[in-house]
C-alpha cells in the first residue's frame, strides 16, 4: 500500500502529512522489472484510518469543484469580451482581473482569453443613460400672464339727434351746440323745424344742420373748381334716389351767362372766389361752368341742408387758392368733414 499512498499524497493539495515526494523512474523500474508484493503485515500505526481516507477524498473533491469553478469564470469572462451587441445595453465597469482560484485543479495553467474586441470600443460614450443617473432638470414652463387690458379710450365724439329722430350727426368732444325754431310753413308744423349750431371748442360758429319742412333760396352761373368730394353714406335723397349725396369743398367764381351764338361777355369772371363747404346732390357739384345750385336735400319730413360757416369778414375765406388747399390738411377740416360725413336719417 505504500507506492499508493504514496502516489495520492502527492496529488493531495491539503495533504497535512509532509510526504516524501515519489522517484518516478524507481517506480517505474519496480513496475516493469517484476511484481510487487503487497503484505498487510506493517505495523498498526501506519495503516490510514477509514476516516481520514473519506475526510481526504472530501478533500480532494472539493479541490476539484473550486478548479471547474475557476475554469468557468474564465470562459465567462472571455465570451463578454468576444461578444459585442449591436444595441449596447448601459455600460458596466468590469473587473480590472481575473479571479485567481487558490487552489489548481490540473498542472494545465487556466488559459488567459484574450478579447476579440478592445474594450475602448465599446460605445461607452453613446450608452444610454442608466436607470439611477439622475434626469437632466428643466426648466418649468413659463405661467402665462393674463393680457394686459389695454386702458379704456375716451370717446372723441360725440351724437346729436333732432327731437323728431329721423336727422342725426355726430361732433367732436369739446364742441357745442345750439338748436334754434327754423322755418316753417305751414302753421302748427314749427316743431319738426330745427336750425342747429355748431360750436368748436373756442366758441366760434363753424357749422349749422337744418331740417324742416320748408325752405328757400337763390342761384347763378358760375364757374367751379372741386377741391375735395365725398359720397355721404347716411342719407338718400328722396326725390332723386339715383343722385348720391355728397360732401365737397370748392370755390365759386360769378360769371355771365351767355346762350348759344351769343358774343363772349367783355367782363371777365369775378377774380374773388367764394368758398363753399357743405352737402349737396352730386350732380350739383359738378367742376366748370355751370349753374350754382343749391344745398338743399329732399327727404321724407321735408329738407336738409348742412354746410360749413366760414369768417364772414374774411372775403375771401382764403387769401389764394393755394392758401385754401393747405387748410384741407390741417385737424380742423378732418373734424368738420367727419362730421358732414356722419350725417344719417332714418
């Protein structure tokens, strides 16, 4: 029994009887040169106990499982470094090495696995951010402020309506006005007559609207020159509904009037214009030659007549025609147009 003894105790890793370590070619010259005798006749004490045979082979089994564990930790390793996903999952810090088991199963040193693929080509860089990295903060969205509301405007006009209802205008704030008896005929018809006043903010007459049941006046041949004009939307002649009404600013010059075959008048036209400004039918307000006509609109409860009041101890109302023109830029026609322009009956 001692050459096998002998032979286990030197594969034995935790072997606690130092043992003389076998000559391999004395027994291998004992085994091929003639049998061995094998004789139980040895002393009692060096006989291995059943025991310490089974805590050995325990022993050695348990080395032998701690070598296959170390062997399969190497290939596992091995094969993370030879497998590269084409949709990198997040990264992992691997260890810097490998485990080295305490104990070799084999004289056959573990063999190294040697990656097919650097590791600094791993997509680190690219990975996805791992559930317990902390979300980017935003910023919170901006609470929406309600509009400003913008400040209520002061009104800058306002309206005038005759007491029977049907004429109405409006005027700037500021302005004034007066509403006198007009004319009438016949008796008991003085209530629906009214001439109204119109008052700018310094107290000077600038305007007057009539409207009643009757009224009169004259005309002459003259020569026209249209400044400006402008169809008033409100109103509709009753007795010539297909001749608008407009608003217009002209001159007037007199002149004679002559017939056909009749000899041009030796005096020249009136080199001072008279100035008009005021609402009349469209056909009444035609340029050159022609009659003066009236400002006179027919309407169902009689007539209407607005018309600007110019200085009348300034004649002309404007030293030049040019003089007249600038006018038409200034605030105070842009008021008094306006107001022409609002006139409504209903």
């Amino acid at each position: 029994m001692d050459p096998i003894k002998n032979q286990i105790s030197a594969i034995d890793p935790l072997t606690i009887d130092p043992v003389a370590e076998p000559n391999g070619e004395e027994a291998l010259h004992r085994i091929l040169s003639g049998s061995t005798v094998f004789s139980d006749s040895r002393p009692l004490a060096a006989v291995t106990s059943l025991d310490q045979r089974r805590h050995r082979k325990a022993q050695i089994a348990g080395g032998l499982l701690l070598g296959a564990a170390a062997v399969t930790a190497g290939v596992l390793v091995a094969s993370s470094f030879e497998t590269v996903s084409s949709n990198p999952m997040p990264a992992v810090t691997l260890p810097t090495s490998t485990p080295t088991p305490s104990v070799s199963v084999t004289p056959t040193p573990t063999p190294t696995a040697t990656p097919s693929v650097a590791p600094s080509a791993t997509p680190v860089a690219t990975a996805a951010p791992t559930p317990t990295q902390s979300p980017t903060p935003t910023t919170p969205p901006a609470v929406a402020s309600a509009p400003a509301v913008p400040p209520v405007q002061a009104p800058t006009s306002q309206t005038y309506t005759f007491p029977d209802g049907h004429l109405s205008f409006t005027y700037p704030v500021g302005w004034s006005i007066r509403a006198d008896q007009g004319p009438f005929d016949p008796p008991g018809t003085a209530e629906a007559s009214r001439i109204v006043t119109v008052f700018d903010a310094a107290g000077a007459e600038v305007a007057r609207v009539f409207n009643g049941n009757y009224a009169d006046g004259t005309g002459g041949w003259v020569k026209r020159t249209v400044y400006d004009r402008a169809v008033v939307p409100g109103v509709v002649s009753s007795a010539s509904p297909n001749d608008p009404v407009q608003f217009g600013f002209f001159a007037h010059q007199a002149a004679l009037m002559t017939h056909p075959g009749e000899e041009a008048p030796a005096t020249p036209l009136d080199e001072t214009p008279t100035y008009i400004m005021d609402v009349r039918l469209a056909s009444e307000m035609q340029a050159g030659e022609t009659g003066s006509g009236i400002n006179q609109i027919r309407v169902p409860n009689g007539i209407m007549s607005a018309y600007v009041m110019f200085d009348l101890n300034k004649q002309p109302a404007f030293a030049t025609p040019e003089a007249a023109k600038a006018w038409m830029g200034t605030a105070e026609y842009a008021q008094l147009k306006s107001m022409l322009l609002s006139l409504s009956y209903k």
